[in-house]
C-alpha cells in the first residue's frame, strides 16, 4: 500500500506501487510492504521517536515482527520534500529520487545495515539499481560526498600550508 500525504512531481500510486513490487522481488523481499510520502517534519517527529535523532531524513524503514514478516515485511516512509530537494541537486526527476529511496528501505527491510555490513548493502544496492534503471544510490553518494569533502579539505589543507611558508 502506498499514501501520499504529500504529493511528488509525475509519481503516482500506482506507479509507485508497481515499482515497489519490482524492488521486492529483485531484492528477494516476501511480505507487503507500505510506503508513506510524508514531510519533512513528520520524519523529524519519526526520526526523533525511533532513533533518538532530533532531525528530518529522507527515508526510515520499520521492519514487523519476525512473527508476520513472510506476510507482512515492514513499513518504508519518506520524505517527499527531501526527496525532490535532493533530485534538483543531483539532476533527476523527484520521481527517481523516491524510488532510489524506496529500493534502500526495501534492503533494509530484507535485513541490510550500510551503517555495519562492510559494503554488502552498497553493492546490492548498485546492482539492483542497475537492474532496476535507477541513477546513483544513496549511499553511494554519500560515499562520493565524503571523499570529495576529503579531498577539498586536504587540498585546502595544502595551499595554507605552502601559504605559509617562507619562500
């Protein structure tokens, strides 16, 4: 089941919902899975209440119970202002965004942790992206924002450094 409680450009229902089930069964996910299009404030109010982090994000996955998880995975819920944020940033359409987002949550779902796995959830997630025709992945870029915030650190770290020594 999909809820829009708030709208993202050119994505409907029933095009979200039939990506879902196509990010199901690539990742091997059994189970229903619901996704909330919600804002920004109601993942900060979710953030906070799950995870202690006093902050919006673009994405929470909830799994269910081990009890019902073959017929009911989890829940995905996602921000649809950070989503269409982040795909004016990185040059693709809001819808995009929430379906990269939605294929992360489904990992999540299927067990992945990109926070503790040593690189397992990326590489799936890059070869369901693949299979799937969807542009970067999250934590991919997150991978790629740090190591060009590295970068720009050290080279600024550099030029100060030659600045200041006597020529």
């Amino acid at each position: 089941m999909v809820i829009f409680q708030k709208r993202v450009t050119d994505l409907t229902s029933f095009a979200l919902d039939r990506f879902l089930a196509r990010a199901r069964r690539a990742a091997g996910l059994k189970g229903m899975v619901n996704v909330l299009l919600t804002s920004s404030a109601e993942m900060k109010s979710l953030n906070r209440r799950f995870r202690g982090k006093d902050k919006p994000t673009d994405v929470l996955s909830f799994p269910a119970d081990p009890d019902v998880q073959k017929q009911f995975a989890g829940e995905i819920a996602i921000s649809a202002e950070i989503a269409t944020k982040n795909a004016r940033a990185l040059g693709h359409s809001p819808a995009e965004e929430v379906k990269i987002l939605v294929l992360h949550g489904v990992l999540h779902l299927r067990g992945y942790d990109h926070e503790c796995d040593n690189g397992q959830m990326a590489r799936r997630e890059k070869q369901l992206r693949a299979k799937l025709r969807l542009p970067l992945g999250l934590i991919e870029r997150t991978t790629i924002e740090r190591a060009t915030t590295s970068v720009a650190r050290q080279k600024a770290s550099s030029s100060r450094t030659r600045r200041n020594q006597p020529q």
